[in-house]
C-alpha cells in the first residue's frame, strides 16, 4: 500500500510508457515494495514468533494465535478510544498497546491453562482441534461485539510525516517506528532465550518434558510463560497494525495466522531466528509478487511459497532434522 502522492498503477504505468525517467520511476517502485515488504515481514515475524515458541514447546500448532492477533488489534482500538479523551498522540498509542500486550497476555495464558493443559498427554490431533476451537470463539466473540461491521480508527499521528527521497517516494517516521520496534522485540527475546534462566528452562522442555520435571523444573508454568510472551508478541502486532492500517475486523486474524504460519514454516517452526527470517522474507516475497503478478495474486504467491517449501526443504531455512525413536 502506497502512502504518497502517486499511486502504484501510476508509478507502474510510467514504466510502460517508456519515459525519460522510467528508469527512475522503477528504482522508487523497488523501494516502495521493500518498505512495504518489511513493514508486513515485521507483522508476520511478531505472530509467527508465537508459533514458533508454542511448537517448539509441547509441538502444537496454535491455530488461535492468529486470533490473538486480531484481539490485540481489538482491544488497542478500545483502549486508544478510552484514552483519547484525556490523551492523543504517540503517548496515547504506546498506553493503548501496552494495555493491548497486557491482556492479551492474560488471555493467552488462561486459553492454555483451560484449554491446553488439560490435553498436554492426550494425542496432538486433540489438542490441534482445541485450537481451531479457541479460535473460533476469540473470533466469533469480537464478531458479535462489532456486529460485523469494521472498525476505524484515527491516531493524532502523521502517517505521512518521514524521510522523502525525490518527488514521488518516502518512508514514514511511523514506518521507521515499526520496523525498529520490531528489530528491538527480536533483540530482546533472543536475548531471554538464550541468556535468562527461563529461556534455558524453555529450551529444556523443548528436548524432553520429562527429564525437565525429574530436574525440579516447573514445566507448567514455563510453558504458561511462553504463551503469555507469544501472545503480548501478537498483541504490539496487532496494535501496529491498527494505527498503520487504521481499521480493525474480526476476520483480519484468520490470514495473517495464516501467513505468520507461513513464514514460521519457511524459516524452520519451532526456531526462532527462523520465525523472524521467515517473516520478514514471506513479506518481501509478497510485495515482489503483488508488484509482478498483481495484488490479487498475492495470497496463492504466499502459499505456493509454503507447498514448495514443504516439498523442497520441509525442515525450513533454520530447521534440523530429528529422528523420532519408537
């Protein structure tokens, strides 16, 4: 989506045109599409980091975590209407999505404690029909609240305010934002999980559960820990997505689950590195198809992605192979 003053059919009809600057006009289509790219990578990155932690835990597809996502974009509309009326502006946006983090972790730690825990021993087919469950409440929960209708929303920030580079092209210092945002969050929690003794502990149960309790380890509440951090992870996506789009549906977190299952994949589910590379790669992947097949085509681009991925290296970019023994 194209924030400036030409449109991208515009810019895209200059180049057939043949002009004088048509060389140009296509080093600022390439540069639009990189930022767009980016900015959908770190939403994709933020949710798919959830699924990674999640899997690479008790090995469930959390298939409600896109729900969360929607939830966090949800409540920060709430929040910032609540708080609008005694604050605007960047102040009002962080208190919005700090509320939003907050409890949506809360939601997601409560949704495996009711829900999860319960079917940690029963078979994974359980627990993966729980979660289309739990999705599906969580949305239709918000469809019922909204009516079905979209929700818009309008920040005191300038979207269009940033760096511009010649005439027709620019970053926004809210794009700038996001993505710094982004780089910090992944900064920080590779840091916890591989510094702090709870991302140690995280690691442990990854390998084996059992060996981890025998050990003193209280794997319940690392495990609750994990969704509490995946969940306030969608919910500052979620929020982001807010404030840059400006419009928040129940619906908006079935294909973006989608998608951040996706990039989790291609990077290697069940990595975290491999979560973030897998984001910000699926992102730039897209806008380079919107850009050459048409925007129409973007979702079939992005799963044909992952059927390949799946036949060519099922174990993603950061995954290993592992030998299950009988």
């Amino acid at each position: 989506m194209l924030h400036n003053s030409m449109t991208e059919k515009q810019l895209y009809a200059n180049i057939k045109s043949g002009g004088e600057n048509s060389l140009f006009t296509t080093y600022e289509i390439i540069f639009q599409q990189l930022i767009n790219g980016l900015i959908q990578g770190s939403f994709y990155a933020l949710v798919a980091l959830g699924f990674s932690m999640v899997y690479g835990i008790i090995k469930l597809i959390n298939f409600a975590h896109g729900d969360i996502y929607m939830t966090g974009a949800f409540i920060s509309f709430v929040a910032f209407s609540i708080i609008a009326s005694f604050s605007e502006g960047v102040v009002g946006v962080v208190l919005a999505v700090i509320a939003s983090m907050l409890l949506c972790a809360a939601i997601g730690f409560s949704i495996q404690r009711i829900a999860y825990k319960p079917l940690f021993d029963a078979p994974r087919l359980s627990l993966l029909i729980t979660a289309v469950g739990v999705s599906l409440i969580l949305q239709n929960t918000v469809m019922v609240i909204t009516n079905g209708q979209f929700m818009f929303f309008h920040s005191a920030i300038d979207n269009m305010a940033g760096v511009r580079f010649g005439e027709n092209i620019g970053i926004s210092f809210l794009e700038i934002a996001m993505m710094l945002i982004t780089a910090v969050l992944m900064i920080i929690l590779t840091l916890f999980i591989s510094k702090t003794m709870w991302g140690k502990a995280m690691r442990a149960i990854s390998t084996d559960k059992d060996a981890c309790r025998l050990m003193g380890i209280n794997v319940s509440k690392v495990i609750g820990l994990t969704f509490m951090i995946g969940s306030a992870l969608a919910a500052i996506a979620g929020g982001m997505a807010v404030i840059y789009y400006g419009q928040v549906h129940f619906f908006m977190g079935y294909i973006i689950g989608m998608k951040a299952f996706t990039a989790a994949v291609i990077g290697g589910i069940g990595s975290i590195p491999g979560a973030m590379v897998g984001g910000l790669l699926l992102g730039l992947l897209e806008a380079a198809g919107t850009q050459l097949i048409g925007s129409e085509w973007k979702d079939v681009f992005a799963f044909g992605i992952l059927i390949a991925m799946l036949i060519f290296r099922p174990n993603g970019i950061f995954g290993k192979t592992t030998i299950e023994r009988m």
